[in-house]
C-alpha cells in the first residue's frame, strides 16, 4: 500500500504540470482503465522505494488525468494527495502543489464520492493548519448538501440489504451524506476553538506543583495530551523535544497532559526519556479535560496557545508544529481575531 510509504520518503516535490498532449486520444474502456491503474501503482511504488517521489506523483497523476470518466482517477489523486501530504508534513514543503490538488480533488469528484472528497480535504487543511480553508470546506458542504430525504435513505437502505450487508438496526444510518455531514459537523466544533481562549483548568503536576494554562501567559505553550501507551504519542516525542530545544529559550513551554492509568508508569517513563517540560497525570480527570477540550480522548491531541493564552493551532505535527511555532514567535502578545487561522502570521 502506498500510504504506508508516506512519512519515509525525502526527495523533493515540485508543483504538478499537466502533461502535454499532441492529439486527443480514444477514451479507454472500464477494463483498460483498470489496467492503467495497476500498472500506474506498480511503477509508483517501483520509484517509492528508489525515493523518486516527485517522479511517483507524476506517474499517479499522469494515469488519472486518461481516466477522468472513471472512478479510479479520484482514487488516484488521493494517493497523490497522501504522497504530497506526507512530504509536508515531513519537511515542511509543497503546500501550493498540496491545496492546488485539494482543490482539485473537490471541484472534479464524482458524485459518487464528493462526500468522502469533501471531508478528507476539510480534514487534510486541518492537518496544514489552514483553518480558514478547512472552515469553508465544511461550511460550504454543509450547506450545497442538506440531510438525505425520506425518499434516497429508503432508496440506500434497500441497496444495502439488496447488495447482501448483514441485517443493521438502520443501514441508512451509514448514508454517505450522513457520515460526511456528521464529520464535518463535528470538525468546524473543533475549529471553534481557535481564535478563543484556552480553556481553563489547575491540576498538578508529577512534582506536586499546581499548574493552569494562565500561568504561561506571555509565553507561548504547546498543551500535549498524550500516554505511555499510545505509539503514535511516543513517536512524535523526538519533534517536541527538538522543537522544546530550538524554541524553549525564546519563550516557549510544553504542559503534557498525560492519559496513563499508571502514574508510576509515567513517572518513570519520563524520567528515562529525560523529558523536560511539566506532567500532569489526569487519572480520573482524562475524560472531562478531554471534553473541555474538544477532543474526547483520542490522542495524540496537541494544541498551540499564543501568548495571549488564545488557542491558535491544534492536531500539528512534525514541520507543521514547528513551523507554526516559529511563526507565532515572530507574533507580538495580542489576541488575534476570533477563529484566525496562523497560515500566515497577524501583523
């Protein structure tokens, strides 16, 4: 599978051209279509492997601009879209490349899938942290897209049971306009969080020493919740401490926030990784800090606070953290405007 390749490759990503054509050519069948997209996923994966990424791109876009008529070109350009993503989030480079294919993806999807497009470009923007992007994403879906009426989600729930799915309580709960509407409801109650002031809270750290959000003010934070347990948490250890190192002397601090049912277990985890900014064990407080945050507990769940104890970022990791560090840095302690994204720094 490609996508497990994304976050080990290191060559560089230029924009995407389109590929010069001499003549138009037959549009294929449904069955040369298929074989184009196997063959198209053999040579990316071929050129993975041999860290040829930009060449990969190409090879998957190239492939899905012949097949525009069938489904497979969307599927495509979402693997071309991992492979982008993949690389931002690794060096930090290619974003113009990485929305120019996200609007892409949503202005061409097949109605077939324009609701799982939708949501998975609202979710990649949040990944980038352009807030405003993944807003209006979600709005404008939202809104061209209303629920499902009695006649289609009658019409769905036959095709369910017709195409042999084991009997549900409501199978048209699982209509795709449902799933899309709900996830993208869900994510703008997110987003409402930037731009707003960090919810408040006192717990004590590991050392017994009482510790909120508002003593960080003037200071910029980065409130990490995490757990011993969770691998994802654990992996993006190194990024913080070397973005803690870079960053700690020019104004910024980390809280973790940890969700370990053991606070011996943490304890000793952090002293053997030598972590230096405060712990917080929650205990039986996880859930509601989870709920005051937003998130309900699925962690990795990281949120950047300015120094005007405004939240400003969330969900970042590797060069994106980093880079939206660096930016707030350049920031002076005022509040920026409600719901603000940090694509680009207030001045």
């Amino acid at each position: 599978m490609l996508a497990a390749l994304l976050f080990f490759v290191a060559a560089p990503v230029r924009a995407i051209e389109e590929p010069e054509q001499a003549a138009i050519e037959e549009a294929p069948t449904e069955s040369q279509a298929l074989a184009m997209v196997n063959e198209a996923y053999e040579k990316a994966g071929k050129l993975l492997k041999e860290g040829e990424v930009e060449a990969a791109i190409q090879v998957l876009n190239d492939t899905a601009d012949k097949i525009t008529m069938f489904p497979q070109a969307t599927e495509l350009r979402l693997q071309t879209l991992w492979l982008l993503v993949g690389r931002f989030m690794a060096t930090g480079e290619g974003q113009k490349a990485t929305e120019k294919l996200l609007a892409d993806l949503v202005g061409q999807a097949l109605p077939e899938h324009r609701d799982a497009v939708c949501v998975v470009a609202a979710q990649v923007y949040m990944m980038m942290a352009n807030y405003d992007a993944a807003r209006e994403t979600a709005q404008t879906y939202l809104k061209q897209y209303p629920p499902p009426t009695k006649e289609e989600l009658e019409a769905f729930r036959k095709e369910r049971f017709t195409m042999g799915d084991p009997a549900e309580p409501d199978p048209a709960l699982k209509h795709p306009r449902i799933l899309a509407r709900t996830a993208l409801k869900d994510l703008l109650d997110r987003l409402a969080f930037i731009g707003k002031e960090a919810p408040q809270f006192e717990l004590e750290t590991l050392d017994g020493q009482k510790v909120s959000p508002a003593d960080f003010k003037g200071r910029i934070l980065i409130i990490d919740f995490w757990a011993t347990w969770c691998q994802p948490c654990v992996d993006a250890l190194p990024g913080l401490k070397a973005t803690y190192e870079e960053q700690h002397a020019k104004g910024l601090e980390i809280l973790g926030l940890s969700l370990d049912e053991d606070k011996d277990r943490l304890a000793a985890f952090v002293e053997k990784e030598k972590i230096p900014w405060k712990q917080v064990y929650l205990g039986e407080k996880g859930n509601e800090l989870g709920k005051l945050y937003g998130f309900e507990g699925s962690i990795p769940a990281i949120f950047l606070i300015d120094r005007a104890g405004m939240v400003r970022g969330m969900d970042l990791r590797g060069q994106v953290l980093k880079l939206q560090v660096a930016k707030l840095m350049k920031q002076e302690a005022t509040p920026p405007p409600p719901g603000a994204s940090i694509a680009e720094p207030q001045p």
